[in-house]
C-alpha cells in the first residue's frame, strides 16, 4: 500500500500498517520527514500520546525511528491517482514513478490561506507572509523577516511567531482578530501573547497595506457586529512586516480528482469511523481530513487509517457493517468522522471530533439526535463552546449501543436550559 504524505498522520499511517502486515511506500514531496514538525521547534507536542513535552522534531524524530521495513521516497511529489489506485509521482532520484497498490492513505496535510484569498486592499510590497513562512524563514533558516511585525488573525501559529519573534529581537505591535474572540487555543494566548505582552486587538482587521517596495504601514479598522470595518475610525500602524495567521486549507486537490466525497463545512474528505473515503481502499487522516489542534490527535488519526488501510491491502475490501451518517445541526460546524461503522461502534465505541459553529462561555450540552424521531441518544456536559477548540468525545461501547435504532444522526450543541 501507499501513504502519501510524511507527517504525524502519514509517519502513523505507515507505521501501523507495516505493524498489520502491509508492504508499505511513503511518498513526501519534502527532503525530510515530518510534515510541518521540523519548523515547529516549540515544545508541546506528545503530551497526549507519550506524556511528554516534546519538540515538533523530537516529536516527529519518534516516528521516523520506528518506520523500520517502510520503503520511503522524499523530494516524490505525488500529482495523479487513476482509477485503480495508480499512483504517479515526480521524483528527484527516480523521475516518474508509478506505483500500483491496492490500498491508499492520504496523509497531504493543508496549507495556509494567503494574502490573494483575503483581497486586503493596496500595494504589493514585499514583508507580507504567512506565518508559517515565518516559521520556516526562522527556524530552519535563521533568517529574521522584519523588524516590525503586526500580525492579522489569531490562529495557534500567528500567536507561536508573535513569540518567537519578540525572543528575537523584532518588535511585535500586536494581533489584529476580526472576530471577537480568539481564534486559537488559549494556552498559546497566554503563553505566547500575554507572558511577552503583546496585545490583542479582538473585533480589528487589516484594511490596507501600504508602502511601496517594503510595507511600511497597515490600516487597521474596528469592524461592526457583522463584521463590515468601520472605515471612520481607521488607524494606521507603523510596521515593515504583515503575517497572516487566517487559516489553514486542507490539501485535497488528489481527493478531489479521485472522485472521493468532500465535507463543505471541513473541506477535507468525508471519512467513516475507519478513515476511509467514499472510495474503497482510499483511507485519509490528519490535516487533509480536517484542521488538527494537536499532532497527537493527527497520530491518532493516522494509526487508524493505517490499521484498516493494511487491512483491506491484505484481505482486498473493508468488512462490512451498516454506516451510519452524522450531519453538523445546531452551533455545531463539523463533526468528524461523518460515518459510524455500526458494529465497530457498537463493540468498541465511538470517538468524535467536534467543531463548536457557536461561542458561549458557559456550559452546554452537547447531543447526538435520532434525525427522524428528534429524540436524544448521547449526550455530554461541555464547560464552554469555542469555534478554535476542537471538541473530543468518546462514546463508551455501553452509550453507543442505542445509536443503531437511527437511520441518520444530527450532532448539535444546547446552549442554556
Ligand atoms: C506552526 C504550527 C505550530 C503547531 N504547533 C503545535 C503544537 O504546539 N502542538 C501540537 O500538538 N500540534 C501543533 N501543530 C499542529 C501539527 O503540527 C499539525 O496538526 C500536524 O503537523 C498535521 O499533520 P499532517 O500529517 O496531517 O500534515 P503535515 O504535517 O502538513 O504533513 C503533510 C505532508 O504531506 C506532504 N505532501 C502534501 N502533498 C503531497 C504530494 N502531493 N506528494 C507528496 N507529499 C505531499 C507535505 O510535504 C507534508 O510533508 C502546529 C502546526 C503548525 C503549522
């Protein structure tokens, strides 16, 4: 089988596979293992799965270690699959490569959204990145990007360079959030924003750039409940360097071109409870299925894609069993996995990852619904919902046997009494 893609989901892909018996190639365009980990030199990665706190590369160094009888190929960039599971791919070493297999992972990751999918008005000045460009200007090329820095979205890695800028040196005027509430975990809020004292603008978004070869400045508005800026009160912000921490895209343009089903609201795959796609023998997991808070949680993800990926390379189907379908309903945004494998579920039971569509400081309750009958079937206390934690939920073997009486689930999230 193939996995494509070298980090914490295709390292756990291919590890657990080889683990069930699969003859296993792992594909990275990059000339190092590890996806994103090599540039993420902060520590907090493993704490889940080794109760460590680790480095991005200690973190990924784990896996790499354990790969053993894995056949890895990097500088492969993978650019078609055919119809039964041909996959073609751009090799430095090795030119053109096709490698015929009878089961996939999808492990691609996701990128960065850019400066061209926000339409920020003004010039085209150099100093304007994403924040994982930063990333990887500084800590694998110890290059600083500028001397003084704003930064547009408070996602996990604007807040992370925030910090690792200001320990450099540079001068880190503040983050500019459109919405009013922070869009990345907290604990990067505090240790990253708070501890070096750089403020966080909530409610603010960037209007223009401006500046002729080197930015210069940026405009900066207050936007109203609806999020229109408010152009009247407009200010500028002395800065020669703009990092954009607004999003990440799932990489799925394979996906899409095998003709796997996409999930508008996670824009990666929809995948069941074994990570399998919608076409038989394509398994997918981590950040192309959807956005990760946590490298231990893509690991996760990655094993079981993997165990069930050999699985079908070596017995040349996935076993049977009904799939029951789970669709995002009220202040929920996605639910991932989108199928339940009824009789894994009933016998081992279920885990979720769930993105709230609602922020509320406060508990709630959060419900999977019989979509016919409107009737309640589990159900969990939640301290708060907040769009930028995901929301995990283990459903024991005994809560889950009253799933199969529904033909379809609704996941939502009760707010108040
Ligand atoms: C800046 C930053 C900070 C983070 N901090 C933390 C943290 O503190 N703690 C934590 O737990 N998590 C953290 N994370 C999250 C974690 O790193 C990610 O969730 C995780 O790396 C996602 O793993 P992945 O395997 O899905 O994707 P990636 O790590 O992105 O790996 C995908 C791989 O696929 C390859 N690829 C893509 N397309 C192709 C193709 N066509 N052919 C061949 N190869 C291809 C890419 O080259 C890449 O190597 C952070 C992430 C970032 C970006």
């Amino acid at each position: 089988m193939v996995v494509i893609g070298g980090g914490p989901a295709g390292l756990a892909a291919a590890h657990a596979a080889t683990e069930a018996g699969a003859r296993v190639t792992l594909l990275d365009r990059h000339p190092e293992l590890g996806g994103v980990l090599p540039q993420c030199i902060h520590p907090g990665f493993g704490l889940k799965l080794y109760k460590e706190e680790l480095t991005g590369p200690e973190y990924a160094w784990r896996w790499i270690a354990q790969l053993g009888e894995v056949q890895v190929f990097v500088e492969t960039m993978v650019f078609a699959i055919e119809p039964g599971l041909r996959v073609w791919a751009s090799s430095a070493e090795q030119g053109v490569l096709a490698i015929d297999c009878r089961a996939l992972v999808l492990a691609m990751g996701c990128r960065e959204r850019t400066r061209g999918m926000l339409g920020i008005a003004g010039t085209r000045p150099a100093g304007i990145m994403t924040a994982g460009t930063a990333q990887r200007l500084v800590n694998i090329y110890g290059l600083m990007p500028g001397k003084r820095v704003a930064i547009l979205g408070s996602g996990d890695i604007g807040m992370i360079m925030a910090r690792r800028l200001a320990w450099e040196g540079a001068q880190v005027v503040g983050v500019f959030e459109i919405m009013p509430y922070l869009c990345g975990l907290r604990r990067n809020y505090v240790q990253c924003l708070l501890d070096c004292g750089i403020p966080l603008h909530l409610s603010h978004t960037v209007i223009r750039v401006n500046g002729a070869k080197r930015l210069s400045s940026i405009t900066v508005a207050p936007v109203d409940e609806r999020l229109r800026p408010q152009a009247a009160r407009a200010f500028e912000v002395e800065a020669d360097t703009l990092l954009l921490s607004v999003g990440l895209i799932p990489e799925n343009e394979l996906t899409l071109a095998i003709g796997a089903e996409l999930d508008p609201a996670t824009r990666g795959p929809v995948v069941t409870s074994r990570m399998e796609t919608s076409v038989p023998g394509v398994f997918a997991a981590g950040n192309v299925v959807h956005v990760h808070d946590l490298a231990d949680d893509v690991s996760i993800a990655g094993q079981t894609a993997g165990q069930w990926a050999a699985a079908y390379a070596c017995g040349g189907s996935s076993p049977g069993g009904k799939r029951l379908r789970i669709r995002p309903d009220a202040n929920v945004r996605a639910v991932v996995p989108q199928l339940l494998v009824l009789p894994d579920v009933l016998e081992q039971g279920a885990s979720l990852l769930l993105r709230a569509g609602c922020h509320h400081e406060g508990p709630c309750s959060l419900e999977l619904v019989d979509a016919e009958k409107e009737q309640v079937l589990a159900s969990k206390e939640l301290p708060y919902a907040r769009p930028a934690e995901m929301i995990h939920w283990w459903i024991p073997p005994r809560a889950a046997r009253h799933l199969d009486r529904a033909s379809q689930l609704l996941a939502r999230i009760r707010v108040g009494r």
